[in-house]
C-alpha cells in the first residue's frame, strides 16, 4: 500500500473502514443464528424422551375432568340443594302424618319428588339460557357457558320427569302422583313464564314450594283438605316470602340485568321490599298457635315456635330500619335454620306422635317404636326444662292453666253440646 499513490492509498483506506463493520456483523449474526438453531434442536431432543408421557397425563386430566364435569353439570341442571331441601319438606310431612310408617312408600315418595324437582330445574334453565349468560350468578351454569347442549338437557328434563313421574305413580297414590306432575308443569310453565314479565312470579313460586310437603302427608294416607296439609303447605307457602325477598334484594342488580320483574327490582327505596318481609314474617309467626288451637299440636309448640319466630321478626325489624345487604344477609341466613327447626318442632309436638307405649303394634316393626320412643323421650326431657311447662300451664292443685290449652279444652268440650241442641232443635221443628 505504501509503493500506491496517495489518492489510490486513501480511497482504499475509506473502503475498508466501510466493508469491515458490514462483515463483522454478518458473521456474527450468522453464529448467533447458528446456535440459536442449535439450541433448538438439542431441547427438541431432550424433550422428545418426556413428550409422550405429559401428552398422556393431559390425556387423562382431561378424562378426569370430563368425568368431574358431568356430575357438576347434572348438579347444576338439577339444582341439587334445591331438590334436597324439597326431599326434606316432602319427608316431613310424611312424618308428621305419624305412624305406622311405610318406609317403601316413603323411599318412593323423596326419590319421585326429588326426580321431579330435577326435571322442573332444568326445564326452566332450559328457557332461560340468555337470561342466566347476562346474570353474574348464572353466568357459569352449564347451558349459558355451552358444556351442555340445549338438546341434551331437554332429554334430561324429560328423564328425570318421566322417572319422577312413574315412581309416584307406582309406589304412592294418584293424589300424590298428579301433584307431583302438575309441580313440574307450575315451576316450568307458569312461575318460569311469569319471571320477567310480572312481579306475580314469586307468589307463583310460593305455590310450588308449598306443595312438596302437602305430597308428603297425601302420600302418607292423608288428604290435600286436611288441616294438617293446610298447615304443612302454608309454612312453606309464608316461609319464601322472606326467604326469596332477602335474596333477591341482595341481587336486585343482576336480576335486573337478567330482565326478570322481581319486587326488589323496582323498588329503589326498598319501602315494599321491607314491608313484604315483615308482613310475611308476621303471618308465619301464627303458625304455631294455630296449629295449636286447631289441635294438631299440643301447646308446646306454641310457645317454642313463638321463641324462633321472635328473632325471626328481629332481623326483618333490622331490615326494615336499614336496607342493607348486610341484614337482608342476616334475614337470609335466619330463614336457612328457621324451616328445619319449625318443622322438627311441628312433628316432635304433634298428635299423631302422641300414642301410649300400650298402643304399639306388633306390625309396626321395631324402627317406628323405636321412633315414637325417642320422640316421647325428647318431649319429656323438654317438659322438664321448659319454665311453661314447669310454672306456667300448671296451677297450686295441679289443674291446667294454659290459656292455649283451656281454650282448646273449652271450644272441645262445647261442640257436644252444641251439636245435642241442635239436634233438639230440629227433632221439635
């Protein structure tokens, strides 16, 4: 370079100064390129000895999932809580009809209502798809996220339906059986019907809970006109006014995002929610001392239910005052022990119950003594520690003092004569 003239020496010095860097990079890119490459291919190698074996893992997580999903999907369809506080209702008022049980009659009569139950969940489900994909609390049932197809799920209303049906049919009565069948055609027909058309839908409602546990007492050898069943059905029938306002309240939004008429719903202050609440807390407090002036319970569940009902009109009092969440909350929960225990109490305090050790039949088997057993040991014990029965229903000469009871005993002890007189009466005319 140094025998080049000077022109020629400082272009070509200006050449490499440009040429070398673009080289470099080249190369460098070209390595990195290289090793990228393999890399690549000695983790394909390495990975290629596991791939098998976490392809059959997922395999079998999925598997595990679909069976999983299956169950929680038929879960949901059926409303399974819901269906077993029905099979509890029903039970009850087989119970309360008293002895001697039929356990055949009982196991078909639980498993037809909780069949029935079923189908109705999932008939209204079935209609209310778009409804339950814009509520946040239904969004995730399994028609709105698609795990089921609405087809599949019509089959599976008219399995559980037809099921239902047939064990009513063959294993209790015609009365029973068409209640059972005519609850479906309410709950999925009229009640679904009416939810986001008019603020009706949850007296509708009311209705179908009201019957499980009239089926129950029918089922037992009753009838739908007894004042029992009257009694049964109208617990229930008072109770879901409280309960559903509650809830509803606590979700007035996303029932209104739902497009359902609830009363929550359209009313901003709150002023009939909380009237509603408290009206029907106070009807169902006179429960216990009806069924005890009628004479289908004895005066003990007057004054125990009168108890319950106390804090029952407590929370509905709290509602009132300040519509919160927080007590509609507290107003809900109250409603969850509240029916189990008025219910217990109702057939531990009824007449049915109320038979003497001599009175059992050889027939009725060891279980039903069994029963009446325990339920008569569970009175006396109360007896002994209730002040009521201890101070209060007892005068100085052991006389019962009761106002409940003697006024039972008083209309009791009158209708006799009552009826001789007007037998007199019309011998003469």
């Amino acid at each position: 370079m140094a025998s080049l003239p000077c022109m020629y020496r400082h272009r070509l010095i200006v050449r490499n100064k440009c040429v070398l860097p673009s080289l470099q990079k080249y190369v460098a890119s070209s390595i990195e390129e290289r090793s990228i490459a393999l890399l690549a291919v000695r983790y394909q190698g390495s990975s290629a000895s596991t791939g098998e074996a976490d392809k059959d893992q997922d395999v079998e997580v999925k598997a595990n999932e679909s069976q999983h999903g299956v169950f929680n999907n038929f879960s949901e369809l059926s409303k399974l809580r819901l269906s077993s506080l029905v099979v509890a209702t029903t039970s009850a008022g087989f119970l309360a009809a008293g002895g001697p049980i039929s356990w055949t009659t009982l196991t078909a009569c639980s498993l037809g209502t909780a069949f029935c139950a079923s189908s109705a969940s999932t008939f209204n489900q079935v209609f209310e798809i778009e409804r339950d994909r814009a509520m946040k609390r239904t969004s995730n049932r399994p028609l709105p996220r698609n795990a089921v197809s609405k087809e599949n799920a019509i089959l599976l209303g008219l399995a559980t339906g037809g099921t239902g049906t047939a064990t009513l049919a063959l294993g209790t009565d015609a009365v029973t059986t068409a209640l059972g069948f005519g609850n479906i055609a309410l709950y999925a027909g009229l009640y679904t019907y009416l939810k986001p058309r008019s603020e009706l839908n949850t007296w509708v409602g009311a209705i179908v809970g009201a019957i499980p546990p009239v089926m129950g007492w029918t089922a037992a050898g009753g009838s739908v006109t007894d004042a029992e069943a009257l009694i049964l059905g109208g617990t229930l029938f008072l109770w879901q006014f409280p309960h559903f306002f509650a809830l509803s309240w606590m979700h007035r939004r996303d029932y209104a995002r739902g497009g359902f008429e609830m009363v929550p719903c359209n009313d901003p202050t709150g002023n009939r929610t909380a009237n509603l609440i408290n009206r029907y807390t106070w009807y169902l407090s006179t429960i216990p001392l009806v069924a005890t002036g009628l004479g289908i319970t004895n005066s003990m569940f007057a004054v125990e239910g009168l108890a319950i009902n106390a804090y029952a009109l407590y929370v509905a009092k709290k509602f009132n005052e300040e519509r919160s969440n927080g007590n509609a909350r507290k107003v809900f929960l109250t409603s969850l022990w509240y029916l189990p225990c008025l219910m217990t109490l109702f057939i531990l305090h009824s007449k049915t119950w109320r038979v003497d050790e001599e009175d059992y039949a050889i027939e009725d088997g060891p279980v039903y003594k069994y029963l009446q057993e325990t339920i008569n040991s569970v009175r006396n014990k109360g007896k002994e520690l209730c002040i009521h029965e201890a101070q209060i229903t007892k005068d100085e000469g052991g006389k019962d003092k009761c106002p409940v009871t003697l006024s039972r005993k008083v209309t009791s002890s009158a209708l006799p004569s009552l009826e001789n007189a007007t037998a007199v009466t019309m011998d003469k005319k």
